[in-house]
C-alpha cells in the first residue's frame, strides 16, 4: 500500500497529465508503462466510456490489477472479442483508432522515436534496447499520437540514434511524403512540460511547462533548441489530491508503473 | 545466381557478407513443398517432447513460436531444445522475449528482431551483451507488426504485402526483407514496403487442448499463431491436454489450428510455465525478476540462473516442483482466474524479487 500522504512524483504527474489528453468515447491504443495508467486513471475519472485496445489484440477489457504485458490477462479481461495482432494494428491504419500513447528512451526535435539503442554503432551500442515491439507500428498508422518519457538533454537529443519510429522525421512535409498514415505525434509529455509541433516546420514547442519550471529550465533539459509559443507559456494544470488518490488506491496501488527507479 | 535480391543497403549496414543465410525465411517454393510432402493423413501424431524435438528441430532451423511475450509460450519445449543442444539456429523474436536462454547455450547464432525485453521489467542485459560479444548477429529488424503481416501473408497464400507500417525508420535500413516501392496503382507519390510472406522452418505452439491428430485449442489472445502454423514448414503442436477429437469439434469454440498443419503433437502440462497460461495458470513473477534482475547482472549469474532452471531439471513437472508444487499450481490458478475476472477479486501484492531480497517463493 502507498503513503497516500506524500507529494505527486514526476510519474503520477505524468500518467495524470497524459490522462488529460483522452476525450471521453474515444477508442485509445496503449503501449506498455505509464500510458496504461494513463488510460485508466481516465477511465476511472473523466472518460468512464472510452474502449482502450492493446497491440496483442485485446480490446475493451474490464479493469482489473495493472497490466504486466499487453498480452497479460487485465489486456483481455472478459473482452468481446480478442483480435489477431496484425488485424490490431490494421485499426490504426483503417481510422478507427483515434489516439495513441507511446513510451520512448530517445525523442527528438522533430517527435522521431528511438527504443533501439543508445550509440551510433548498431553492432556495437552502449545499450542495446527493447527494439520497436509495436512501437513503428502505432506510431507510422495512428490519427494522432501522444509520447510519453522523462526529460533529459539525453533523452531529448537533437538526432535520435536510431530511428525506430517516425515522427515528424525531418520537419515540414517529410512524414507525408515518406508515405505515413496519420499527423503523427501531436504531444511530447514529460514531467517538466507538455510540448507540442509548430505546424509549418514540426519543431518541437513548448506548449505548457509543470508549474515552477520555466521556458529555460524546459530549455536546459532539451539537447536541442526549443520553440517558444507567442506570448506567456501556459503552467500545466496540476494533479488534483483526488486524481493522485485514485492512482494509489485503485489505478496502480502497487506502484507498478508510478514509483521512481531508484 | 543469387535467388533474391535483398535490400543491399540493409545487407550493408548489418555487414552481411552472405545472403543465402537469409533465404529460406522467404522461400516460398520450398515451404509449399515441404507442406506437400507433410502426412496429409488424418494420423496419431502423438509423441514425448524429446522424439519431437530430436525428429524435428534441426541444426541450422529458422525457430519461432505462438504466445505472446511470456503469455502461452511454449517455453518447456524450448527448454528441451536447449537440453538436447541443438546448434546454429535462427529465432524470429516477436513477439518474443526468449532468445536469450538459447544465446546463453550457443544454440541461436541468428536473431530476426523485434522486441527483447520484458516489457516493464524491463531491458534484457543479457542480449545487450550477447550481441557486443557477437555471440548472436541480427539479420533483420522488424517492427511487431511487420512480423505479424509477413506471417499473416503466408496464411492468406499472397507472395507478400504493401505495408505502410515501418517506412521512413531505421528498421527499413536494417531489414533485407523489406523494399520501399512505388504504390502501383496511385498517381502521386505514395510509397509502401513491401513486406514478403515469412515462412519459418519449425514453430512450437502451446495450446489449452489438442487431439492426437493435431487439431488444437488456443483460449485467449491467438496473437500470431494461426498465421505461423499455416506458414511453418514444422509444427509442434503442445498441449495442456490431449482431448477425443469429438471434444474440439462440439465443445471447443475459438481459435483452432487444423490437424494437416501439425507434424508432432505432445501431451505437455505446464508447457508455459515459467510464463502465463491463459485461463490455467499466472506467471511466476519471482523467476522472471530472478532472471532479468539476478541473470542480467553478469554472464556468470545468467548461466548459473539456467544452469539450475533448465538443465537442472529433466521436464516441465520438475521444474513446477522448483517452483513450489501443488502450492504453486493452486497459487497460479487462483491467480490467473482472478486476472481474467472467473475468480474472486485478490489481493496481487506479493513478494518481489530484488537483488537484495530473495523470498525463495514463486508465487
């Protein structure tokens, strides 16, 4: 059981500010970690009625404990049906998925994703990752997708180091014209600011900064350079005591996914 | 003559001095003529694991599964494989977390990637230094889903798919398979990879029930299995229970793999275990944090850790005794019929490993 008592961290913060990007009634795609939180803290709070699917082809399950794996029981608890993979991600690409959430180790200027390793050798990185998993998948077929990790000049570099899925890849038109279904991402969400991409040349922009933190501190945790919106830059709205109190007790009550590697 | 002419890019970053190597995953001609020459006959197939693996796992095989991660995978036939020492094989990773205990072994050279890892436990240290060691080599990269339509291409008898999946990252650059095009049919520029039909050489799949000819049962997700059985060259088809043909045509409504698929069919209970058999069993929390935590510290801790849980125990039954028992089977079914929502709602806090802390339970 969790200290209801103590101060939000940086990950309940998170899964609360993602979770404010779901509309009510909406069909939600979602990947592994803080996005699952996410998503039902929102459907424990202001979207009682979206249908969250998961790339292992649940769809619509009841919510049950947090999900180890999104092919582990609480992905598919007593859905309707459980599709195939490859038709799970044919959702994506036939437009009926409306939004999706995405972790990443890497994102860069222009929302390009990288979850394979962190290095310029691929036959010799200093790490080796996960690889895409279904990474590429959502992020090349989703209407609108929202990424979701911590803020470090590392994880924020200005070239990822490797591609695993693409953004907004070199700015302007370049998605369209690499032949991607759907806008890409719409939202970079980290702890320290929600950011989205100015519509001409998709650079990464500051839309709204966690209060305390300010354009230079966002800035000083970006290895690239920011945009800035015109005018003052609006403070993220705050996680209420109710919304943090349903993710101890009810959302992830084990801290899963909302306790800070130590 | 060389048969196919890769994506030379790719072949250059992966430093691929000879194609052939990647030939028969695409090699459609010989997978028809293997299905050919399989028994078409309504036959017992029943044997033990260990015919089925010594009869039909090759030094040099394309390997993959059904399952998904640590869900339905069909890791005590794995585990045999690795006891009985096969070599040089190639393992198709999605969706799939498990080549790492046949690196360790020297049995997998080859890896066609697309996830490693364990999801929020998170990345696996093993293959990390497996690969700067250049125990194992990539041969291709993948995305889940490229994967799950290059199978899915074979089940529906097409050479391959357009996929907008993939196009405009680095796995097109690391991929042989896979060729951007021209969209043949549009006006503008519309590019699309081509993803070709994948056809493995030996795939084992876990199954809640099978009968002695090889129909068999998948209760849960069905993430990629229907789709490998139709294209695999061999299938081993393992189950919880062997069941009178009468029993899957009147009873079992679901996902059914066909009898003329399978070359082997095993009585297997537990054949998930360490993993999650939907519906039978939990996943054994412990002795994954064991192997990604313990294991991932050091090549040595990775092969004392298999070393004491695969050749350490002879079967499937052996290694449920390790893990607790009857304890741990009534555990783990109160668990995973709790997860699916057939059982009381219970508490899931349990004892985790850490590197500092080992309850000695599994459950």
């Amino acid at each position: 059981m969790q200290d209801l008592n103590a101060p939000a961290n940086p990950l309940e913060t998170l899964a609360y500010i993602i979770a404010q990007q779901i509309n009510d009634h909406s069909i939600v795609y979602i990947g592994t970690g803080i996005p699952m939180v996410a998503g039902i803290l929102a459907k424990k709070t202001h979207a009682p009625n979206i249908t969250i699917v998961y790339e292992s082809g649940g769809q619509d399950p009841i919510e049950g404990d947090m999900p180890w794996s999104v092919g582990c029981p609480f992905t598919w608890r007593k859905s309707p049906t459980i599709m195939e993979m490859s038709y799970s991600f044919a959702q994506c690409y036939n437009g009926y998925v409306d939004i999706g959430f995405l972790g990443f180790a890497q994102v860069d200027m222009y929302g390009n994703v990288n979850t394979h390793m962190i290095g310029k050798d691929f036959h010799h990185p200093k790490v080796r990752m996960t690889g895409s998993g279904g990474n590429n998948d959502l992020s090349s077929l989703t209407e609108k997708m929202v990424l979701v990790g911590l803020q470090t000049p590392d994880k924020f570099p200005e070239k990822v180091d490797f591609i695993t899925s693409v953004g907004h890849l070199t700015g302007g038109n370049s998605r369209k014209e690499a032949g991607l279904i759907g806008n890409g991402p719409a939202a970079v969400i980290s702890p320290w600011g929600v950011y989205d991409f100015e519509p001409v040349s998709k650079r990464m922009r500051v839309k709204s900064v966690t209060p305390g933190v300010t354009f230079e501190i966002a800035q000083s945790l970006t290895g690239f350079e920011l945009l800035k919106p015109e005018g003052e830059i609006p403070q993220t709205k705050l996680i209420t005591d109710d919304a943090l109190k349903i993710i101890r007790t009810q959302v992830d009550p084990r801290g899963v996914f909302t306790t800070m590697p130590t | 003559m060389a048969k196919y002419t890769y994506n030379q890019e790719a072949v250059d970053n992966l430093k691929l001095s000879d194609t052939s190597i990647l030939d028969r995953l695409i090699d459609f001609e010989s997978a028809r003529e293997a299905h050919l020459k399989k028994e078409h006959a309504k036959k017992d197939k029943r044997m033990t694991i260990g015919e089925a693996v010594s009869a039909f796992v090759q030094d040099g095989d394309i390997l993959t599964d059904g399952g998904f991660s640590y869900v339905r995978t069909p890791h005590q036939a794995f585990f045999e494989i690795i006891r009985q020492g096969k070599k040089n094989l190639q393992m198709i990773g999605a969706p799939n977390t498990n080549q790492t205990f046949f690196i360790c072994y020297g049995d997998v050279e080859y890896s066609h990637n697309s996830y490693t890892g364990a999801e929020m436990r998170g990345i696996d240290k093993v293959y990390d230094r497996a690969l700067k060691a250049g125990k194992v080599k990539i041969l291709s990269e993948w995305s889940h889903g490229g994967v799950a339509q290059g199978f899915k291409a074979a089940q529906l008898g097409t050479p391959g798919f357009f996929s907008k999946q993939m196009l405009g990252s680095d796995l097109v650059r690391y991929n042989p398979y896979l060729k951007v095009i021209q969209n043949p049919l549009k006006a503008d520029k519309d590019p699309v990879v081509f993803v070709p039909a994948l056809y493995p050489d030996v795939a084992f799949i876990h199954c809640h029930a099978a009968d002695k000819y090889g129909n068999a049962y998948i209760y849960g997700p069905a993430v990629n299995d229907l789709a490998v059985a139709a294209a695999t060259r061999k299938l081993i088809i393992t189950a919880e229970e062997i069941v009178p043909e009468n029993d899957i045509r009147y009873n079992k409504q679901g996902q059914i793999i066909p009898f003329f698929y399978a070359d082997a069919v095993v009585e297997m209970p537990f054949g998930a275990v360490p993993g999650n058999m939907p519906g039978y069993y939990y996943w054994s929390r412990q002795w994954w944090e064991k192997c990604m935590r313990f294991g991932g510290a050091s090549d040595e801790n990775i092969m004392a850790f298999c070393n004491e849980w695969i050749m350490g125990t002879k079967n499937q039954f052996e290694f449920v005794e390790k893990l607790g028992g009857a304890k741990w089977i009534a555990e783990a079914r109160r668990q995973t019929k709790a997860a699916e929502g057939d059982n009381e709602d219970i508490d899931f806090s349990y004892e985790e490993y850490t590197l500092t802390h080992d309850s000695g339970l599994y459950y």
